[in-house]
C-alpha cells in the first residue's frame, strides 16, 4: 500500500467496541507477536477476552478511531493528563499516514486541551513510529513478565502552542 490512504480520524461510536478489538488485538498479536514473547501477547491480547471489560474500556476512553473506506483500520487514546495509552494500526497499513494521522488527531486534542507535553509508555515495536512523530525517550525500561524480557519506553513529546 501507499502512503496517503483517505483516512478519516474521529471519535468512536457506542457498537464498533469489538471492530476496535479486532484493530488492538490483530496488531498486538502480528506486529508486536514479532518483538515479544508468545505467553506475553496472549495476556495482551487474550483470545478469550471478556468483551463487557473491553466494551467498557472504550466507552470510558472515548478513542480515536481511522477509518479508511467503511473499515476501522487503526485506534488511539490520550487522556486529559496527555497520556497515550492505546495506538494500533493494523499491520498492513502501518506505514500508509494512518498513524500519523491519528497522531495529528491526538495532538489537537491536546492542545485544545490544554497539554503542552505528551507522554507514551511505548512498546519496542513502536518505538521506530513514536520516535519519528518526534517523542524521545525518557527511560528504557527492562521488565521481565510472565518470565519474559518486556521491554518498553517511556518518551515525551512537547507541544507547540496553537
């Protein structure tokens, strides 16, 4: 695929909460499956999820959501504080502009809020995007779970002011 897919970035909507499992749980297991363990993406992304846990999650964080043509193709959270949480773009179009339009989306957001500095706890397989979005990291991070190395970053990004 190219770069500069028509994608649309806005809020999700009440009933797309298992589309946008399906974008989190596709991503974690094939692009994040490639730098961490197979126990570690399991609890990440467990296959026997507990869909009202999720449902919930997603009303509560109100994500950001792409959409290319009617697909749900990526998702993105920040909270009030400008913490990141969730970022996923499905593996095949990571590298089209989706991330960085939901990145665009994310920043706005902030700003309009008010946040002047973002923050990310970023996993070592979106470190490469993050980074070129202009985060830099703060602390590396070298947590063993389930018995695993689960590396992950914490970085930063400020903000200019609108």
């Amino acid at each position: 695929m190219s770069a500069g897919l028509p994608t649309v970035i806005r809020r999700y909507r009440p009933g797309e909460e298992d589309r946008i499992w399906d974008v989190y749980a596709t991503t974690t297991r094939e692009s994040n499956g490639r730098d961490y363990h197979p126990d570690l993406i399991e609890r990440w992304a467990p296959r026997n999820k507990d869909r009202n846990v999720w449902q919930s999650r997603i009303r509560e964080k109100n994500p950001f959501v792409a959409v290319v043509g009617e697909a749900i193709v990526g998702m993105a959270e920040i909270d009030r504080s400008g913490a990141i949480d969730y970022f996923y773009v499905l593996p095949r179009l990571q590298g089209c502009g989706v991330g960085s339009a939901l990145m665009a989306a994310v920043q706005e957001e902030a700003r309009r809020t008010g946040v002047s500095t973002l923050v990310a706890d970023v996993s070592v397989t979106a470190k490469g995007f993050f980074e070129a979005m202009g985060f830099t990291v703060t602390e590396t991070r070298e947590n063993v779970i389930l018995g695993h190395p689960a590396p992950n970053f914490a970085m930063t990004k400020a903000l200019d002011a609108l």
